[in-house]
C-alpha cells in the first residue's frame, strides 16, 4: 500500500511538471507566432506604402509629361504639403494656393481662435 502511494505521488509529479514545461513551450510558440505575423502585417504595409508612393509618383510625373522618373523635381502637392507639415507645423503653402492646389474660397473668415464675439457668419 504505501508503494502504490509514492507510486501515486511520482506520478503526479512528473505529470505536473511535463504540462508545465508543455504549456510554457505551447505560450512561447504562440508569442513567436504573434511576432511573426506583426512582422508580416508591418512588412506588407509598408510595401502597400510604397507601392502607393511609386504610383503617385509616376501619376504626377505622367501628368507633367515626364517619362523617366526624376527624383530632383519637386514631389506631388500632396507630399510637399506632409512635408511642409512636418517641418513647419503649418502648410502655408495649402493656403496661399502655390502648391498647385485651389486656396480657399472664404477668406473673410475670421480666425478658429477668435473670441465668439468677433466669429460671425460670413457673407455668402
């Protein structure tokens, strides 16, 4: 009888500590699975990006009559204004009309940041 207990015993054990070794390579797995798509996912956006940049490039270039591409010329409105944004903090640009795209209809408005008293409703 007290064979069958330590028996018993040894048996618990070792079963315990193979489900503990087994779920802690299962959890393992699955995190390196978890990265790998993460990476995958991280991987095809930016070739989505880039894929998009070539296109508006070649559109632009195909819009100004280029045929080779010609990295020194001036990017897309679009991307001079992001690029404007990002070292400026403003696109002075987008308002004043010179990036190729229409300004504003509106330019009696008075500022976002003006008091209520002085915000009215503009003359249509």
């Amino acid at each position: 009888m007290l064979d069958a207990f330590f028996l018993g015993r040894a048996l618990a054990e070792t079963v315990s500590e193979r489900v503990g070794s087994l779920l802690g390579e299962l959890l393992s797995e699955i995190g390196q699975r978890q990265a790998e798509q993460q990476r995958n996912i991280r991987e095809f956006q930016d070739e989505v990006q880039e894929r998009a940049r070539t296109a508006a490039l070649k559109a632009a270039q195909k819009a100004l009559g280029s045929e080779t591409p010609s990295y020194n010329s001036r990017p897309p409105p679009v991307y001079r204004a992001r690029d404007e944004f990002e070292q400026n903090g403003s696109t002075s640009s987008a308002a004043e009309g010179d990036n190729g795209l229409p300004s504003l209809p509106y330019t009696d408005l008075p500022p976002l940041d003006a008091p209520p008293s002085q915000q009215g409703t503009p003359d249509l």
